[in-house]
C-alpha cells in the first residue's frame, strides 16, 4: 500500500442542510446537519484512504475537545496525524449547503498563523507522493524541500492564489487548479489559456483545471484535452474537488496509472460524492 503525505489545512466542520439561507437577522430550520473533519488536506487524505492508500495528515489540530475528535475521526479512516501546531486552535468552519447543493462556507482558517513545522514529524522514507493545499506556508515549504530532497512527486492542491505558490510550483510535479486560480499575470485569462501557460511557465508533468460539473482540462504537449465529468444529481458539492485530489493521488501513485486515466478516475469518484450529503460517499453502490 503507498503512503502519501498530505500537507496542509484541517478544520472541524459543522454542516447544515437547508432550502434556502435565511435572510441576515433571521433564524432559519436545517433538515439535516453532520459533524466531521474538514480541510483540504484533510478531505484529500481520508479519499485516498477510502480508495486503499495510506495517508498521513500534516498540519494544525492543537488541544481540546474539537482537537481530540477531529484526530478521532480521522483515526476511524485509518489517516495518520502529525500536528505542527499543537499550541494553536484547530480551525472551525461552519458549512451550509443549500437545496441547489451549493455550499457557503464561514471558517477561522487561521491564514494569519505563522506555523513552524516541526522538522521531527517529517519523514519521506517510503512515501509515494506529496499534496500540498497552500495553507501553512512556512509547512507547506518544509515539506516541499524534504520531498524534492527525497525524490517524492509533489501534487499541488492551487484553490485560490497565494504567495507561497510562487515557491511550490516550481517544484510541483503535477497541478490541479481550480477556475478562479489565477497567477500574477493571469488573472484575465480564460480556462484553456492559463492551464497552458502555467505548464509552459512552471513545468509540471502534468497540469489540469477542474471546473465543477464542467470538463477537466489538461495540457499536453501541443494543445488542451477535455475529460468529462459525470452528470449526477447532485445534493452537495462539499470537498468534491478535495475528493478529486485524493483520488487523483490513489489512482496516479498507488494504481500508477497515467495522468488522464488517473484524472478520468478521479472525477467519476469526486461526482458520487455530490450524490448525498457529505464528502464520504465516493464508493460505486
């Protein structure tokens, strides 16, 4: 079984299902609600663990209650915990998804958080591949170096711009940006234009752009190649594209399958997820 390294952000997650918002001022009714292990590394790691990789969580769970049970849950999927951050709070975020499926989401990310790592709970010996999601800059770097330093893939999680991506890319092996991920430089470029020029610029063996319910692009050598996404009915979109990245992790480094095939995989488990509240529902029935 590979081993992977997931780097980056963990929150503990309070979600709600409801019709609609209520209005600002307002009280409203949810139909249903969870408690569960949020983030993207976090999602990320408990997929690829699903599917029958290792996985181990590098990030902030600090003490307390919510610290404890996070740490709990990830147990339950048999994901690894290595907390660069025991003396800060684990971040909450409070999710709401709506009867279209759409999730709005309020968190205490502690992005101001100027996070260490500690270099004792880094080891690469045996690991398969690396993915970083951009949170913790200072751990999201230290972990880079030890994976280049070791020869470890690195697969980078680029949600949203931030500066610390300027370090990552250069040494990212394969990229999965989201639409809005935009580069200084690229923030008017369409879809097709900005994953071309961030392999050209960066050089990653692969570089591709999930877009929803819309086709995956990745460039290859010469052009774009689209590859579709399952139409489901889709009752929550909640870490779907975390989902995406830790299938994308399983099916290119445990199965060793090729970067399109790995990401075709990918994006059929990422859709089951949206068939039902939560992000764990990622199994064919």
């Amino acid at each position: 079984m590979s081993r992977f390294v997931f780097g980056g952000l963990t929150t503990y997650d309070v979600a709600y299902f409801v019709d609609e918002l209520p209005a600002r001022g307002r009280k409203g009714t949810a139909s249903a609600s969870y408690i569960d292990v949020g983030g993207p590394g976090a999602n990320a790691a408990v997929a690829a663990a699903i599917l029958g990789s290792g996985a181990e969580v590098h990030s902030v769970f600090g003490g307390g209650h919510f610290a404890e049970q996070v740490k709990g849950f990830l147990a339950e999927y048999g994901v690894g915990v290595m907390d660069h951050g025991p003396e800060i709070d684990l971040p909450v975020a409070s999710v709401w998804v709506d009867g279209n499926g759409e999730r709005t989401i309020l968190s205490t990310d502690n992005k101001r958080s100027q996070v260490r790592a500690n270099p004792g709970l880094i080891d690469m010996r045996d690991v398969a591949a690396v993915l970083l999601d951009g949170h913790y800059p200072k751990l999201q770097v230290a972990l880079a170096q030890a994976a280049v330093a070791a020869g470890v893939p690195i697969v980078l999680d680029c949600g949203r711009w931030r500066p610390v991506f300027s370090r990552l890319l250069p040494v990212a092996t394969d990229v999965i940006m989201t639409a809005t991920f935009r580069p200084p430089g690229l923030e008017e470029a369409g879809d097709n234009e900005a994953v071309m020029a961030m392999r050209q610029e960066y050089g990653p063996d692969v570089c591709a752009v999930s877009r929803g319910g819309e086709p995956i692009l990745v460039a290859i050598d010469g052009g774009v190649i689209e590859i579709p996404v399952p139409d489901v009915e889709v009752v929550d979109t909640t870490g779907a594209g975390d989902v995406l990245h830790g299938a994308y992790m399983h099916f290119r480094y445990t199965e060793r399958r090729g970067a399109v095939a790995a990401l075709s995989e990918s994006a059929i488990v990422a859709s089951r997820s949206c068939r039902s509240f939560g992000a764990r529902s990622i199994t064919a029935d």
